[in-house]
C-alpha cells in the first residue's frame, strides 16, 4: 500500500473518532466542546469526500459545516 493512501486511511479513521466523541459529548450535554468536536470530525471528513470527488459526502458536509458554523457563531455573538 502506497504512503498517500495510508495518511487519507489514517485520516479517515481520525476524522470518524474524532465524530464519535463529539456525539459521546452531545449525549452527555457537554456544551459548546461538543460542536468543536463535531465539526473538527466534518472537516475532516469534507476532506475525505473531496480527495475522494465523492460528491453526495461533499453535499453533507458543506450543509453539516455551515450548520455548525451558523451555530458557533451564534454563541461566540450572544454569549449563551
């Protein structure tokens, strides 16, 4: 197995750990360290799905992102 798909493996698995805590932390109400986590897990897998040209994964994520985003803003603004 070539280096380049052994670091897009390695990420891939990185990008689905890093989900797994940020929905852990969702159900334990770990708020706002919970949205961190969840999109630094979308980014990650946005990356995937475009190194991939996997275009139904790209949709997702870009609408999963700007959610988040749209979200954390909103706290960094109102302060909740």
């Amino acid at each position: 197995m070539e280096s380049q798909t052994k670091l897009w493996i390695s990420i891939e698995w990185l990008a689905t750990a890093v989900l797994i805590i940020g929905v852990a932390l969702t159900s334990w109400n770990v708020y706002p360290l919970n949205v961190y986590a969840s999109t630094a897990g979308n980014a990650l897998w946005l990356a995937i799905a475009l190194h991939w040209k996997k275009r139904s994964l790209i949709v997702i994520q870009v609408f999963i992102l700007g959610i988040y985003i749209m979200g954390m803003g909103k706290h960094l603004i109102e302060g909740v």
